[in-house]
C-alpha cells in the first residue's frame, strides 16, 4: 500500500485508531457501557423521571447529554 493511502487512512479514521489504541492499554471501548451505583436524592430522581417522560429518553440518556454539555 503507498504511503499517501496510508496516510489518508489514518488522518480518515484517526478516532477509531486511538480508541484501538486506548483499548490495548485498558481493555475498554469509549463507547461500552457500564452499570454503576450512585445515590441520588429522591428531588433529583423525580426530577429525572418527569424529563425521562417528557422527552421519552432514559435516565442515562438525559446524564450523559447533560455531562457532555
């Protein structure tokens, strides 16, 4: 393969090497999921729930976009 495709390849893709990359070092995609436990107050349960209704998104949907934020 010539150079100038590899590199193409690599600039293209440049996301998906490095997440490889990450996951040889830690045996973790960025884009698994994984199960916690948290404690949250039951205010701030409530509230997630009435967003989870009326936006139709789960609960981890709404933390995640929020975090990202």
């Amino acid at each position: 393969m010539e150079e100038k495709n590899i590199k193409k390849i690599l600039k293209k893709y440049k996301e998906l090497f490095l997440a490889l990359e990450n996951y040889d070092k830690t045996g973790e995609l960025p884009y698994q999921r994984k199960r916690i436990d948290i404690t949250l107050s039951a205010k701030t349960i409530n509230k997630l729930k009435d967003i989870k209704e009326k936006t139709g998104k789960s609960i981890s949907e709404i933390i995640e976009e929020k975090i990202e934020k």
